[in-house]
C-alpha cells in the first residue's frame, strides 16, 4: 500500500481556490467592461445629431385653403399642432412634472434614484408596473421613434436604452429644461 508522503495542506488548497475565483471574477468584469463600453462607442454614432430647439422637425398638419381663405383638405401622418412653451397652461405642466418625473429638475438627464425606485417596484410585483425613464429619456425615445421609424426607435433592446440615456445626456447639455419640456409636451403621444 503507498501513502502519500506530501499530503495538501487544505490551507493551500483554499488559497488557490480562492485566487482562481478571483482571477476568473476580475476576468469577467473587464471583459464585461470592455463589451459595455464598445456598446456605448457603437450605439453613440448612431445617435441623431439634435444641439439646438431648431433641430426639431415634427410632423406636423398641412392644411390646404381655397382661394376665399376656406380650409378645404388636412393631410396629416400626425394631427399634430406645436404650440409655444408660453401657451401651455402651468397646471399641464405641473401636472406632467408630477406624474411622469418629478426629480425633473435635480437631475442631468438620467435619474437612478427613479431607476432604482422602478427596479424594486417591479421586482416586487414580479412584472414590469413602473419605468424609470426621465421626460428627458422619454423626448430621447420620441425623437429616436421619429428618426428610425417606430419598429427599430421603440424596439426593447439593450442598445435602444443605451441609445435613450446618450441622446437624453446630449439633450441635457445642449437644451434648457423649458427646451426639454417643451418638446416633450408638443412631442408626446397622448392616444
């Protein structure tokens, strides 16, 4: 019978146990590091250009008169009519502010207080019950909608969310938040 004359010491065993795992953890986390940033730098040239309030083109009601001035015909994809920021009456307003983003304010365009908040309701009820997006992410996914079409601008993926938070960072450092408002009120779906 042979005995083992250099049994492991159950010390060093653990050791090496315990720096494979973290070995292979570091190892995740770069390559999920460098998966997450390449997605950012892809999904960023893939952004619509929007600096200025100027950039923003809805679709809006053409209207056609006869020649007394009489409205004879509208031809719309959209019966949409932009009105000026300075129209809107303040309880609108308030009202939005309160019920889709009340953070609106304090926040630069993304708000992980509200994401988190959104997160643990759902997590609660087992099913998707609240969002987290800001009216800023919310005008990102609109004008997303309106450049790339509904199916690929509204599509639930990854790269569209990633989309949303750059294009809502960008809004945030080129508009103001009464610019923000006022194209998620004129911009909004309200079916």
């Amino acid at each position: 019978m042979m005995i083992d004359q250099h049994p492991q010491d159950p010390s060093k065993t653990k050791s090496k146990r315990l720096r494979w795992l973290i070995l292979t953890t570091m190892t995740l986390f770069i390559l999920a590091g460098f998966g997450i940033v390449s997605l950012i730098i892809i999904s960023s040239t893939e952004i619509p250009e929007f600096e200025t309030i100027a950039d923003y083109h809805p679709k809006l009601v053409s209207q056609m008169y006869s020649d007394d001035n009489t409205l004879i015909a509208e031809l719309f994809l959209e019966r949409r009519f932009v009105l000026p920021f300075h129209e809107m009456p303040e309880l609108l307003i308030q009202a939005f502010l309160a019920s889709e983003d009340d953070r609106f304010y304090e926040h630069k365009g993304i708000d992980p207080y509200g994401i988190f908040r959104a997160a643990v309701a759902n997590l609660k009820a087992g099913k998707i019950v609240q969002g987290g997006s800001t009216i800023t992410q919310q005008v990102a996914k609109s004008i997303l909608i309106a450049e790339k079409g509904y199916q690929e601008g509204a599509a639930r993926k990854f790269t569209r969310k990633i989309k949303d938070v750059l294009l809502a960072l960008e809004l945030e450092k080129n508009l103001s938040k009464k610019d923000i408002l006022y194209l998620y009120l004129n911009q909004i779906y309200l079916g």
